[in-house]
C-alpha cells in the first residue's frame, strides 16, 4: 500500500511468486536431499566396498552442480527479487524480523556451495576418508540452511506467541515449525531419490545388474514417502482452527488439494516399495519421469495449501494479504486508504476533485490489485459481473465476513462506495479506462444494468 | 520530493545497531563485488583474449583464455551466493528506498534472473567447450561474449536500481514514465567506472590461475601470468582515469566535500584511489619481476583495500543524498542478542569449515594441465 505497485498483466503477481517459488522449493528439495543421500550412500559405498555405487555418486553430484547450483541459486534470487518486487511489505516484516536467522542461513548456503564444489572437483583428489567428510559438510550446511528457512516460512502461518511477543525465538520455534521440518525433509530424501533413479536410467557406464542395484536402493529412500500421511495430519492439527477448517472440508480447493498431495505422496511411498524396490530391473526413464511428476504434483499441491490456508492473511494475524497491518485498520477507515497510498493516485490527480469511479479505481490498487488482475488469474471483471450495485455494496461492507479468504475492506465509507461505483462500472465498460494489463475493449458496451 | 511518498519504516525497527548492520553491509558488498568483478572481467577478458589468439591455439592470448575460462562457474557461483547477504543488510537500513526503486524498475529488475540464467549457464558451456576445445574459435568466443554481456547489463541493471533508490525526487516521474531511469545523473559513468574496476579483477585471477600453474614449472603458464599483472596494472590505471571522470559526475555539493577532505568519504576513496594507484604500480612492477608471486599479492591486497575503500564511500554517498530523507523511526533498533550470537558463532564455524576445505583441497594434487 505504501509502495508503488507492480502489475503483472494477467498472471498477477501472486502467481509470478508461486511459479517462481515453486521451481525454486523442487530443486532446493533436491539439493538437500542429495546431500543426505551422497553422504550416507558414500559411507555405504565405502564400507561395502560398492565402487559403482560410489561412480554413480559423482554422477549424481554432477547433476546436482548443473541443476542446483545454477538454477537453485538463481531461482533463489529469484524470491528475493519478485518478493520484494510485489510484496515489499511483507518481505520486509520478514526480514526485519528475522534478518539474523537469514544470515545465518546465508553462512550455511556459502559453506553449502562450497562444500558442493569440493566434494565434486576433489573426486579424484582427496583421500576417500577426507571426501566423505566434505560430504557430510555439504549434508548438514544443506540440512542447517533448510532449517532456518522452515522456520521463517511457517512463522508466516503460525506467529503463535510471537504476535504479542515479537520475540525472534517465539516466531521461530512456532507451533508448525516442527512437523513442517520433518515434511519438508522427506521431500528432500524422496526429491533426490527421484532424481537418483532418473540418473541411474540414462547412466551408459552402469550395466544392468549395477543399474538394478542402485534403483533398488534409491527406492528405499523413497519409501519415505509414506511418512508424509502421518506428518501431513501432524501438520494440519498444529494450523490455526480456521485454517484447519478449510482444509477439512471448509474449501473445497484447498481441500482437493490436501488430498491431491496426500494421495500422490502415499502413492509414490507404496510404489517405491512395489515397483521400485521390488521390480528395480523394470523402471526406466519414463517411469522414472513419471514419478517426478507425481511428486511435483504432491509438492505444488500441498504448497499451494500451505498458501492458501493463510488467507486473508499473509502473516497471520500480523499482516493482511494486501499488506495492510491489522492494527492499522482503524487508523485507516478514520483516515481513508487514499491518505496513506499515495502511489496510486497519478501524478497531478487530487483524489478530493477526482471522479468517484477514479478514487474508486485508486483504491481497488492500493487494496485489491495486490491478488487481483482485472481480467487475468483471479480477475475482478468476471467476479462482479452481473452483480448489482447494493449487492456489491453488501459485499465490501461485508467482505471478510461473507467470504473466509477476504480481509475486511479498509477505509473511509466514501472510498468503500466509490470503489462500489467502479466495481459496478467494470460490467459496462464504456467509463472504466482500460487497466494497465488490460487490452483496449472492442466490443460495443453493454448497457449497464439499473440497481 | 514530497516526503509522503517515501514508505513509512518498519515498525518492527531494526534488529541490531544501524552502525552494525552498515559495516557488515560494506563488508560484505565488497565481498561480493569482487566476485561478481571477476565474474564480469574474466567473462571479458576470456573474450578478448579468445579474439587475439583464435589462429594460434598454443599462443599466449589462446592459453589465457583458457586457464580464465576454467574457474568462472565457480566464480560465478560464489558472485550469486554473496550477493544475498548485502541484499539482506539493504534491505533492512534502506528498505523504503530499495524496494520503491525495485518496483519502479519494474520488470528491468525481474530481468536479472533471465540474464543470470544465460550469463550462468553459458559460463558452464563456455569452461567447458575451451577445456575440450570442442567448437570452432569463434563459436566459443561468442560465447564468452554472450557471458560478458550478459554480466554487463547486470552490473547496469544493480548500478541503475542503487540509483534510483537514492533519487527519490524522480521517481514520480520514472512512474509516470516521463523520465527514464537510465537518463538518472552519474548513471553512465558510474557503470564505465565499475566496468574498468571488473578489468582489474579479471585479470588478477588470469595472474593468480596463471601463477598456480607455474608454480609446476610451467613455462608459459608464467608468461600468461605476466600478461595477467600488465593488464590488472593497465586496468588499475585506466580505473583511475575513469573514476575521475564519475569524480567529476558527481553532485557539486558531494564533490566539494570530497576534495575539502570535510567528509568520512573523502577518507575512503582517498585511500581506495591510494591503493589502486599502488596496486597498478606494483602489477606492473611484478608482471617483470623475476618472482612475481610476492608482487602480485600485495597487489591484491591493496586492489581488495580498493575495493573495500570504494564501497564504503559508496554508502556515504547514498547517506549524502538520502540521510535526512530517511524515516525519523526506521533505524530504531531492538537488539536480538542470542540471534546474533548464533549467526557468529555461525560464521566462525562457516570460516573454519571453508579454510579446512579449501586448505584440503589445494593440498591434495598438482593443478591440471591443458
């Protein structure tokens, strides 16, 4: 609200972080995991004497410099940048708040890099005892790294006490930090197993029995998979009742979701063990494709829950998802929105002479285009379309209360009824001029309905 | 510029000392400039050199391009990684500035991640494609262009979005569209002075890489390395130039302080331009020295001290032109003692745990040969 804003035509800006986020979580996931999997497989390797596990080991590795140190810390980056790019507010409580334990993360990723880059240059050059323990170096900075990150992440679900304390401890150690950790941990091991099945399919130096052998022992690593049910459930019961709610039942998305997770975690848990373990001499690449897949599925799926539960919040209890405080809102409907979101308003306007359906407009970007397109992903034009005018009235008057996923509307009654103005001009677009992501309309305008 | 369009600060206010959060924001930008330099300057140098030695694979020029081309993923990995902890330190002290001049460059500012993408991955197949030689000459150059412009734009995409953040009076108009952030004052020699500084950056990792493999007793990896010292000597000098010309860029009233030696800054970049002109001096010198190992590090270290001298008159600039426009309660600080003292005892183990593994490393064998 206090920063300009940054429209993304269609997609919206949500989207552009979830899709960025995402990428990024997959192979995050597979950097971690593959720490845990090269280290205890190299000591494996070693004490069985296993030279094609161990060959197959840098492989791996390889892989995991082309792919995660590239594209992870790029995509890295990535959150930093359209975070702060279309949620500055946000971003910035997070890193007021936790700005220690993210440079904490910071050492752990440089020493995570490093390490990566040792473990897979030193392959020939270390003695086989110092090269196991650069992987675990490796193994643990990773793991380090990824705790500090979960914790942060689900303090944004579930502040607990920190909402009164504002305490670093009490946001950390929250209430899903925990189950969370653990979820997140098999999804690593289950990503790097994935990835170690894929690898071992295309691998042209493995024959079939040493092929067979190391799909069968990536397939015990994913039978982790299973865990997720259990620690899923775990989860879920630590979230706040209403988010809980929805996930039971209260949201039908967010509900479909949960169990789109929960079934394609559970599937590739028992298919690991049946056709991964039992049957490692029949997987091949596309069954190997085919189960990163699913486990995508399983990762967008539940994070897109761990996302939406939080609605309307971004923090909650702290942080609307329009980036408006809560404690803010009663200084803001005393004030208006208008006086304090000053970038909306273009240069050389003045909300007090400016049209009703213009101060509208101001205030459906300083309010709403912050999860809304016009015409794009979650647009408003369809939304209100066909609405009437005292109903769109009722609904700003009651918005969080009608509809579980909205914060209330903020501001002064007069900005509530221009932005009711301009909303109902939306369906008759002759006086609405066009958004900045909007094409200019062609067809002939609709004439407008009469309250 | 109206004050009410500068956000509002934090409430939750910062979570150490501002001076804190200042020094370890210098410190680690440097840090980090020095990696994304020689990021930039290798990618040009490889370019460069690749261009002159194309009809003689055995030459100098073409043994330079490859020795350079060699590390840059590696160094390219650790500009990225390093760049994260001073994002974190801006944000914080700046935040209201930093995130509006995000927003206002708009999807300029989401570019850096195509341009990182290509600049990063092409270094991977640039290092490659010279190691097996594996393309034709100028294939391989072009690539290695393709890497250096790809740094470039992001060396001017960060040059543009710092200022920016520190010209708050234009950025209605950047919104509005009727200025240009790249028509903002000092921008274009600012870039050219950062440019000239990745030169000598590059070119002392072609003398330290080039001085690893003489150390094997190899002939014309010393040659290259002299090579290497002569341009970081010729680049220093031409840094020089190019930073008087950004000297005299720079606001009149910021100018006259530096060259009354009234402000911290005129410390600085006193020290950063004593250095630097030091450091060539000494490159030039050791490039025929008959040992110039010794040479070339105190040449390092007096082009790290550069770099540490010019970024901490960068931050005296930025509170020269933003000091009295910062929110009155943004920098109020409410310490977190115990997080402070796990992120030292953090980078205290971190420390331990790089020098043991780079000390291994560099133990374990003779470096490869072409």
């Amino acid at each position: 609200m206090q920063f300009p804003h940054f429209f993304v035509p269609r997609a919206g800006g949500g989207l552009l972080i979830a899709a960025v986020a995402i990428f990024h979580i997959m192979i995050a996931h597979f950097a971690v995991g593959t720490g845990l999997f090269n280290a205890v497989s190299e000591t494996v390797a070693r004490r069985r004497g296993d030279t094609a596990l161990r060959e197959f080991l840098r492989t791996h590795t390889r892989f995991l410099i082309l792919l995660s140190f590239v594209a992870g810390a790029v995509s890295g980056v990535g959150i930093w940048l359209t975070t702060a790019i279309v949620s500055p507010s946000a971003i910035s409580t997070l890193i007021h708040q936790f700005m220690w334990g993210w440079a904490t993360e910071w050492v752990f990723f440089i020493v995570e890099i490093a390490a990566g880059y040792v473990y897979y240059y030193g392959w020939d050059r270390l003695d086989p005892r110092t090269h196991e323990i650069v992987g675990w170096i490796y193994a643990a900075s990773a793991w380090l790294s990824l705790f500090v990150i979960n914790g942060i992440l689900t303090f944004m679900l579930t502040p607990g006490a920190w909402l009164s304390e504002h305490d670093f401890w009490l946001g950390f150690f929250n209430p899903t930090m925990l189950p969370s950790l653990l979820i997140r941990t098999v999804s690593c091991v289950s990503l790097a197993a994935i990835f170690a099945v894929i690898i071992a399919s295309v691998d042209k130096k493995l024959d079939r029995d040493e092929r067979g052998r190391i799909v069968r022992y990536a397939g015990l690593w994913l039978m982790s998979m299973v865990l997720m049910l259990p620690l899923s459930l775990w989860y879920f019961v630590m979230v706040p009742a209403k988010s809980r709610d929805l996930v039971f039942g209260g949201a039908v998305p967010m509900t479909m979701f949960f169990v789109f997770g929960l079934i394609a975690s559970t599937i590739l848990g028992l298919y690991a063990w049946f056709g991964v373990v039992r049957r490692s001499h029949d997987v091949n690449l596309p069954t190997a494709l085919t189960m990163l897949a699913v486990s995508a599925i399983a990762t967008g799926s539940l994070e897109f829950v761990r996302e939406g539960i939080r609605k309307p919040f971004v923090i909650s209890g702290y942080m609307y998802s329009n980036s408006i405080l809560k404690t803010d809102v009663p200084e803001l409907n005393r004030t208006g929105i208008l006086a304090k979101a000053r970038w909306v308003v273009p240069q050389g306007a003045d909300p007090r002479t400016a049209t009703p359906q213009d101060r509208g407009r101001w205030v459906f970007d300083a309010e709403c285009a912050q999860c809304h397109t016009m015409d794009g992903f979650n647009a408003m034009r369809p939304l209100v379309k066909g609405w009437s005018r005292p109903l769109i009235d009722m609904s700003l008057s009651r918005l969080d209360e009608m509809k579980y996923f909205m914060p209330p509307f903020v501001g002064s009654d007069a900005e509530r009824r221009d932005l009711g103005v301009y909303l109902d001009m939306l369906d008759g677009v002759e006086n609405v001029p066009p958004r900045p992501e909007s094409p200019p309309q062609k067809e002939p305008p609709q004439r407008r309905r009469q309250p | 510029m109206n004050p009410s369009f500068i956000p509002a600060a934090d409430p939750l206010g910062i979570p150490a000392p501002a001076e804190l959060l200042q020094v370890l924001l210098i410190a680690t930008f440097a840090i980090h400039f020095a990696f994304l330099g020689a990021a930039l300057g290798g990618a040009l140098l490889v370019t460069l050199t690749g261009l002159i030695g194309r009809g003689n694979s055995l030459g100098r020029a073409a043994i330079a391009a490859r020795i350079l081309a060699r590390p840059l993923p590696v160094v390219i990995s650790f500009a990225i990684t390093s760049g994260v902890a001073p994002l974190l330190f801006v944000q914080v002290l700046y935040g209201s500035f930093f995130y509006t001049s995000n927003v206002l460059m708009g999807f300029r500012w989401l570019a850096l991640l195509l341009l990182l993408l290509v600049g990063f991955y092409g270094s991977y197949y640039m290092a490659s494609r010279f190691k097996t030689r594996g393309m034709k000459p100028g294939q391989r150059i072009l690539v290695a262009a393709l890497v250096a412009l790809a740094f470039g734009a992001i060396a001017l995409t960060l040059v543009t979005n710092h200022l920016l953040s520190v010209h708050p009076s234009e950025w209605r108009d950047v919104q509005a569209g009727t200025m240009s952030a790249y028509s903002l004052p000092t921008l274009w020699p600012r870039w050219a002075h950062a440019l000239v500084g990745t030169g000598v950056m590059g070119s002392m990792l072609l003398a330290h890489m080039s001085l690893r493999r003489a150390a094997c007793a190899d002939e014309r990896a010393m040659s290259v390395a002299r090579v290497g010292l002569v341009l970081a000597g010729l680049f220093g000098t031409a840094q020089i130039l190019a930073g008087a010309h950004y000297l005299f860029a720079l606001p009149e009233g910021f100018r006259v302080l530096l060259l009354s030696l009234q402000h911290p800054a005129a410390i600085a970049w006193g020290v950063a331009a004593f250095c630097a002109v030091l450091g060539s001096l000494l490159a030039l010198v050791a490039s025929s020295a008959s040992s110039p190992r010794p040479l070339a590090w105190i040449s390092t270290v007096l082009f790290s001290l550069t770099l540490v001298g010019m970024a901490w008159g960068r931050e005296q600039l930025r509170l020269f032109h933003i000091e009295s426009l910062i929110p009155a309660d943004a920098w109020t600080h409410q310490p977190q003692v115990s997080p402070i003292v796990l992120f030292g005892v953090s980078t205290v183990a971190g420390i331990a745990a790089l020098v043991w593994m780079i000390r291994v490393y560099m133990r374990s064998a003779p470096p490869a040969h072409d």
